[in-house]
C-alpha cells in the first residue's frame, strides 16, 4: 500500500511512519507533505497513492483548503486533534478519521476500512458539508489550568500568558512576570485550545500572545522576525509559509 502523510509536526511524521511499518511492511510512505502549496503542486504531478494520511493544521494553514484545488482518486484518512462534533461530522461525511494522539489499533481499522470502501462520493461536495457543520458549533477555548506545584496545585490564568514555547525538556508557559510553568500538554494540543484571536503557532517551538509582540523585523526575503517585549534576545523566526498567516491574524 502507497500512502502519502501530510503533516507539518515531524514527531508526528515519524510516529506515523513507525506504525505504518508495524501495521503492514509492505506499506510505502511515497511522500510526507507539510503544505497546502506543496501538496497541490505534489498531487498535480504525481499518481495519486492508495491512501492520504492528513492532518487538519498543516504550516500554511488548513488542509481543508487543498479539496478545491485537487480532485483525490483515494481515500484520506484525517489525522485530527478536534472534538467528538467534528468526528461525528467526519462520519456523516464517510471520511475516515483518526485522533491524536494515533494509537496502532486504530490505525489498522482505518487502514482495513480503506482496503474494503467503495470509490468515494465528490469529495469538494463532502469538504463544503463538512466546514458547514464545523462553523455552526460554538467553540469555548481554555481561561485557565490547574498545574501541580509541588504538593499543591495552583491555578494559572490563560490572561496571564505571555506566550508558550517548547524544548528539550518539554512544553512551558511563560507568564507576564516572566515566570515559566511547565504543562504536560504539546503545542498542537495548546493550539488547539487557546483561543485564535489572541494566540497564534508562530512556528514549530512557539505560541505568542498578540501584547507580547514589540516589533516585528524582516528577517530575509521570505521571513519575518518577532521581538517579543519581555524576552527580546528570543529568537521567534516566521517561515515564509506561516508569514501571510500572521499578517492576516495581526491585522483584523
């Protein structure tokens, strides 16, 4: 089986791989497709696979934007962090579908279920039902979390983040003190959970608040640089993909 993965979060690629290969050792991972551009420009010039694994936020934006521009001859099986509506949604739609984080047992359903599916109905159709029924849910993003500290827990106000990096040792919030709190969510899930408005995924290692911005620099053709107010030596580097993202996101 050929399958194509699009996802722009490499542990996760790698993750996907990995089953992949304990699922089925013949399955051949043909291509891994980090953007709406790329993998349009990918699936115009190249034979589709038997089977498109796909994440809903990818660098550039949302994957749902590629169905306008590629008529799929194969199943997608959506890769997604969102609630218990949008899989409903999903099934309605006859999408497979798996949640993250994607456990093997699950992987191997999809993969059978795909083995054995009639050819799929008009996916554009499909995708237009689909947005219609995400936008009519109401969305409530996180206010605050509830983080152990030591024999206690203490309570930390989503108001009071100046934003969200991760490294080596994990994912930490940093607070307009200039405190860091470490959580045991990732950044995808944060992303997920904080709300648009007023957060945005810079990049693979940060999440910012819109008031933690000081200046915004060009940083070469195709990049942009943030300064933030509290931690101006913070190297916050916008790929060239993620830069009209960010414009649109600051300028509303």
């Amino acid at each position: 089986m050929q399958v194509v993965i699009i996802e722009d979060e490499k542990p996760n690629v790698t993750r996907l791989k990995k089953m992949l290969t304990e699922v089925d050792p013949d399955t051949e991972v043909i291509a891994v497709l980090d953007t709406i551009t790329e993998s349009v420009t990918w699936f115009h010039q190249h034979p589709h696979p038997d089977v498109v694994l796909m994440d809903i936020r990818i660098a550039d934006g949302l994957s749902f934007d590629i169905f306008p521009k590629v008529k799929f001859d194969c199943p997608v099986i959506f890769v997604t962090a969102y609630d218990e509506y949008a899989v409903r949604a999903f099934k309605v739609n006859s999408l497979d579908y798996l949640l993250k984080p994607v456990e093997k047992e699950d992987l191997t359903q999809a993969l059978e279920k795909v083995r054995s599916m009639k050819p799929q109905p008009d996916t554009e159709d499909l995708m237009k039902h689909l947005l219609e029924l995400l936008s009519k849910k109401e969305v409530t993003y996180r206010t605050r979390f509830m983080i152990p500290f030591r024999d206690e827990y203490r309570t930390i106000s989503v108001a009071d983040i100046d934003f969200v990096f991760y490294s080596v040792t994990g994912t930490h919030l940093v607070l307009k003190d200039g405190s860091h709190v470490p959580v045991s969510l990732t950044l995808e899930e944060l992303e997920e959970q904080l709300d648009p408005q007023v957060f945005f995924r810079v990049n693979r290692q940060h999440i910012i608040h819109a008031d933690s911005i000081e200046k915004i620099q060009t940083y070469s053709t195709s990049k942009l640089r943030v300064v933030l107010k509290r931690d101006r030596e913070r190297e916050v580097l916008i790929s060239r993909e993620k830069v009209p993202l960010f414009k649109q996101w600051l300028d509303r």
